[in-house]
C-alpha cells in the first residue's frame, strides 16, 4: 500500500540556520509530490510539487525540495528561515489510479527558536 | 477573491446528534475532498467527489455522510454513529478530476467538538 513517513514530529531551529524536513514515500511507481504548510487553525498552503523534469524544485517562500528516486525521498529544505516559518508541514504523494488520490504524511512541526 | 469558504468555523455538538458543515468554492473546481484531521495523524480522506451526483468512499468514510447537488457545495454530515467525531475538518478542491495530480485548494477549516 502506498504510504508517506515524515520521520520527525516535532523540530526546532534557530532563526537565521538552515532547514531540512524529511519524507519518504512507498509507491510502485514515480509519484505525483506535494509540500504543504499549515498555519495553527488554517487550511494548508502548497509550497511546492514535482510531477516529472528536474528533480531539484522551488517553491514559495524561500523553500525548495528534491526528488531522490532511489531513496524514495522528497526532502524540503530552506537555507535560512524566519520567524514566520513556524508551521506545520505535510508531505503528499498522489496517487494515479483508478482510485487517485492524495495521500498525506503525518506532518513536522517547524518551531523557530530567537 | 476565489476561494473555499467552510462554515461554521467551530461546532459543538452534544452526543446523539447530526451535525452538517458547509464547504462552498467559487473556483469551478470539478472535484472536491473531505479529510479530517487528528494531531499526530496527518490528513485522512472521508469523502470525494469528482463531479456533480457523484461521490466515493474515502479511507475513513464510516459516520459521515456527503452530497453533491451543485458543483460549487460539497456538505458534510458527521452523524451520530461516528464515534469519534472530535476534529478538525478540512474541505479541498482541485481543477479536475484526478486527485493524484493536482494541486488542492484548502478552506480555513471546521472545528467540531463534542461535548
């Protein structure tokens, strides 16, 4: 079955240090990727996605994610963050089949530290 | 400005009873998604519909009821046989009908609360 796992629930950084977010993914083909933040009490936000082409993508926001095929991993990063960082972020995988859908990671939390 | 709008922003609800939430889109998406959320579980999918008078099951469908009579409204009914329906509950879009490959458009979600 197909599945995502965002190993780390909980991560803080100092404002102003680099960020790394990890997800792996379990799929039998070359997915459909997603990043998604959520403000406390919000909807989530798309950061970035890959469907095909260069594995390295920009986002918004400063972030930017690439696809390891061999590592089944789409690992968010951003070289310096900011107070206003501070979210929820989920990793997704579409699915394309006859029932095609998103399939979410349990998220990170990114708290930044003064 | 397009966008989802999900009504009420929070309910309590007694136990026993129905509750509806709204979730309306201005964005003439043709599908639309429930999911709830749990901390710590990520977003689980209740319901989806690809287009108008139709819907499917998502992975956690059990409790909660949908219907699809215009394009623009996907409502959501949490009824009394869900057994655990405290949440936050969260209504998407996205411009066409496979889901794996599009962008979801969120509402501000729905907060329901039984007391």
């Amino acid at each position: 079955a197909q599945s995502v796992t965002q190993p780390d629930i909980h991560i803080t950084v100092s404002e102003g240090a680099s960020l790394e977010l990890r997800c792996n993914y379990s799929y039998g083909a070359t997915p459909y990727l997603f990043w998604y933040v959520q403000s406390p009490g919000q909807g989530l936000q798309l950061l970035l996605k890959y469907f095909s082409g260069d594995t390295l993508v920009q986002g918004i926001k400063g972030f930017e994610a690439e696809f390891k095929r061999s590592q089944s991993s789409f690992n968010l990063r951003k070289p310096s963050v900011h107070w206003s960082d501070a979210a929820e972020y989920f990793c997704a995988v579409g699915v394309y089949s006859s029932a095609s859908k998103i399939i979410f990671g349990s998220g990170t939390r990114l708290s930044i530290r003064p | 400005d397009g966008g989802i709008t999900q009504s009420p922003k929070y309910l309590f609800r007694k136990e026993g009873q129905n509750v509806t939430l709204s979730c309306e889109q201005n964005l003439n998406h043709d599908a639309m998604y429930w999911y709830r959320q749990d901390p710590g579980q990520g977003l689980r999918l209740i319901y989806y519909s690809q287009i108008v008078n139709d819907f499917q099951k998502g992975d956690i469908a059990e409790g909660y009821s949908v219907s699809r009579e215009k394009k623009e409204s996907f409502p959501l009914t949490v009824t009394s046989a869900q057994k655990n329906p405290t949440a936050f509950y969260l209504c998407a879009s996205s411009i066409a009908r496979d889901a794996g490959a599009n962008v979801l458009t969120f509402g501000a979600g729905s907060r329901l609360t039984v007391l």
